[in-house]
C-alpha cells in the first residue's frame, strides 16, 4: 500500500479545509428591516396646516359638482382653482418637483342622473416624478366635492369640511412632506371632482392613466379622515379602517383565474388586499398609538367611493378613512332638529387625527416610490411534493435591488407572518418540507434601503421540468 509521509497528510488535509472555506460563499445579508426616514415622515404632517386649508376650502361654501365655476370665491371652480395655485406653491417650494395640471372630461346629461346636464368634471393632479422610474406612480387621493340633503343642490351652502375636505387637505399635506425628499418611483397628489355625483372625477382619471400607459401601483383614497366621534357614540383617535376588494373585478368573469382561485387559493389575495396590507404593516411599524383596522370590503356597506373606478380599470385601489362615522354630519342640509345638530362643520373635524392619517398616507406613498417595483409573474409549484416551490421573474427597473423576500402565512391568516430574504440574480426559492397545501405563498421585491413592493401571489403553477 502506498504510503504518504504525515506531513504531507496534514497539508492536503489544510489545503482541502482552506479550500472548502473559500468554496462555501457567505449569504448575503439582508437589507435594513427599517428606513428611518420612514419615523420622520410618520410624525411630519402638520395640524395646523391641515387645519388652515381645511378652513379655506370650507369658506368657498359649497364645492358641488354643479355649483359655481367662475367665481373666485365660491363653488367649485374657485375651490379647485385654489388646489392648483396649493400645489403650485409647493412645487416652487422644491425647485419645480412638482408637474401640476388640471385633468378633465365632459361628462354627458342624463335626466335619470345626478348630472342633467353636460358638465366638465375637472380633476387637479400634482406628480413628483421619481428619479429612476418615472411612470410607475403610487397616488393618494382626495375629493374637492361636496354636497347636502339633495345631491342635485348645486347652491345650498355645503362645508364638506370633513368629506371632504379632510382627505383632500391631507394629500395637500402630504405632498409638502414628501417634495422635501427624492424616491426612485414616482407619486401623485391628486384632488378628485364628481365623487357625490356618481365617481365621476375618478372615472376620467382612471381612464387617462390607461391611456399615459401609467404603471400606477396602488390607489389610496382618502374620504373622511377627520371625524372621532361616531354616531354609535364612541369618540376614538387611535384607529383608522382600510378597505380593499379581495381580488380584481376584471379577473371576476376570467375563467382561468376563476379555476386558479378554487383550486389553488388567492380568494383573499389579489392586488388591492396586498396594498391594503402594505398600509397595514408600515403604520404598525412606524405609526404611533394608532391602530390599523383591515375591512375585507369594498367600501361601507351598500357604499361606494373613489378608489372603485381604479379598481375597474383594473388597478390596485383602497379606502383609508375614520373608524367611526356620524352620519348626522354626512350629506345634511345645515339645520338644528330636536336638539341634534346636523351638517358636516368645520368643528367636528379633529385635526391631530387626521394629520395622524395623513401621515399613513405618507409613509406608504414613500415605501411603495422608494421600493423597487414588484416581480411582474410570480409561480408555485409543489403538487404532491415534501417542499413548495416558487419561481419568479425579475421587474425591469433602474431602482436598486437587493433581493426578494418569499412571504408565507396560515391560509386562515389575514398579514403575511413570516418571510425569508433572497439575494438579488435568484428568481426561486425553495421551502424544504413545507407542504403547500397548508400555506400561502407570496413574493415581494426588496430595495437597497429596504423597503419593500406590494407582495404578489403566485398566478400560476411551476410549468413541468422546471
């Protein structure tokens, strides 16, 4: 038998260790679990400011859709042209960030309608292009309209102070916080028309962003966000609701889709539910004493609002608002009846509140612009195997990433509970036993600064031999 001296034993078996140290590569780390601009941005929105503007667009005394448009001081056409010189102002305040315009559309009479005659419904929008992706937008948006007891009273003085002056007054707020930072995204600040009239103003919006091509992530209307106290009687300032559709009503009559939901889930999954959850985490995360409430509805009961003309147009779109109405306060002719007081005043708007919502709003708009965008096809594998499987694809983006994270709850779960990081240039993960039947699966893109995309569900199985 051959032998070998032990010298030389000892220093191939050192070269063999020495070699399978350099082999064995170093994971790579995760990005930061926070942003901590995100903390600032929390706490930014002014009360007074939301206070001053909120006041300002309450004295124009009533913004009905089918109020005065040439007066410089009352209805509707001196409100959104005061929004426009807003954003104007805030605009020069950051160099120009800001490319502000008016977006319109003629919407046709109907005697059966809420609009008789032909009227211009006249959208302000204000965006802040990103650095990197310029048509990929997140918008938060509010409602310049309001309206009393009759929703043909175009003349009737109508405050609207919290709907909806509140969340208009909000995105007004917002956008002076964030034009004072760049994203790599892009954001959009806008003021809505026709919303008491039938949805319209969002409509023509939702339709102009089909036809610039825009790639707009996500849809937070903001519609009463001011107001406490509620007509059950509970006054409460630490929490707030988010409703989201389950899944895109434009997959509704898809048969494909329809099959994929039964048999593989998704029933609770679809793009909307994903950013009301992204809203949900990040104010969990950099919130204070405020309470996130997810509402597995489109709206209200019975209701409806502006983020339902994105979502069937077929974009992602939620409902952030108060948890406890007063309906007294809601679409009222401004009377005293046996000693309730009824109208929608400037003095049953709370202001720290709704600056507090205003910055949830804030801090989601700066996640999704300042994440990269999320992966456009994500797959799942796993049928009758010990391991689930997912596969994806890359976005195509010029924002820095850093990875992925692969997301998995309890199928009775409503958050995503855990999630596992994977460097960016890999595009599959696997869970060694894990069955998938007992799980929900999902991936989001990661950024260099860690913030993260919306979550997308798998919409497809893992084709054969991949």
């Amino acid at each position: 038998m051959l032998k070998f001296p032990v010298c030389l034993i000892t220093l191939l078996l050192l070269l063999f260790l020495c070699t399978g140290v350099r082999a064995q590569s170093s994971p790579e780390p995760a990005p930061p679990a926070t942003d901590q601009r995100l903390y600032d941005i929390a706490a930014a929105a002014s009360a007074d400011n939301l206070e001053r503007d909120i006041t300002t667009l309450v004295n124009f005394g009533t913004r009905h859709t089918l109020s005065d448009t040439t007066s410089t001081t009352r209805g509707i056409g001196a409100a959104r042209t005061w929004v426009f010189e807003e954003f104007t102002r805030i605009s020069a305040a950051c160099g120009g960030c800001l490319e502000v315009f008016y977006q319109r559309n003629l919407v046709e009479g109907d005697p059966e309608s809420r609009i008789k005659n032909d009227t211009w419904v006249v959208n302000v929008v204000a965006i802040q292009r990103g650095t990197q992706d310029r048509d990929r937008i997140v918008m938060m948006s509010g409602d310049i309209d309001s309206r009393v007891s009759d929703p043909l009273d175009g003349t009737s003085d109508s405050p609207g102070a919290n709907d909806n002056a509140t969340g208009l007054a909000g995105a007004i707020e917002a956008a002076r916080v964030l034009t004072k930072y760049r994203f790599p995204g892009s954001i959009a600040y806008v003021g809505l028309s026709g919303e008491e009239q039938g949805l319209f103003g969002g409509k023509g919006l939702a339709a102009y962003a089909l036809e610039q091509e825009w790639e707009l992530l996500g849809v937070l209307n903001n519609d009463m966000i001011g107001n406490i106290t509620g007509v059950d009687g509970v006054t409460d300032n630490t929490s707030f609701r988010i409703f989201s559709e389950p899944y895109s009503p434009t997959s509704a009559n898809d048969e494909r889709a329809n099959i994929y939901r039964r048999f593989f889930g998704g029933e609770v999954d679809g793009s909307s539910r994903q950013l009301a959850r992204y809203v949900h985490r990040l104010t969990e995360q950099y919130a204070t004493n405020l309470n996130p409430m997810m509402i597995y509805r489109l709206d209200r009961f019975g209701r409806g609002g502006h983020h339902r003309p994105f979502n069937d147009a077929g974009f992602p779109g939620i409902r952030i608002m108060e948890t406890h109405e007063n309906y007294n306060q809601q679409h009222q002719d401004l009377r005293t009846e046996d000693g309730i007081e009824y109208g929608d005043r400037l003095e049953h708007v709370n202001f720290p509140y709704a600056a507090k919502l205003t910055g949830v709003n804030a801090i989601t708009l700066a996640g999704l612009a300042a994440a990269p965008p999320p992966p456009p096809l994500v797959m799942i594998g796993g049928t009758v195997e010990p391991s689930a499987r997912l596969k994806w694809d890359a976005p195509k983006t010029g924002t820095p990433v850093a990875g992925y994270y692969v997301h998995y709850r309890l199928t009775t779960a409503p958050q995503w509970e855990h999630k596992r990081f994977v460097p960016a240039g890999e595009l599959e993960y696997t869970f060694t036993n894990m069955v998938v039947d007992n799980y929900f699966f999902g991936v989001s893109t990661v950024g260099t600064d860690g913030n993260e995309s919306l979550v997308v569900f798998p919409s497809t199985l893992i084709p054969r031999g991949l």
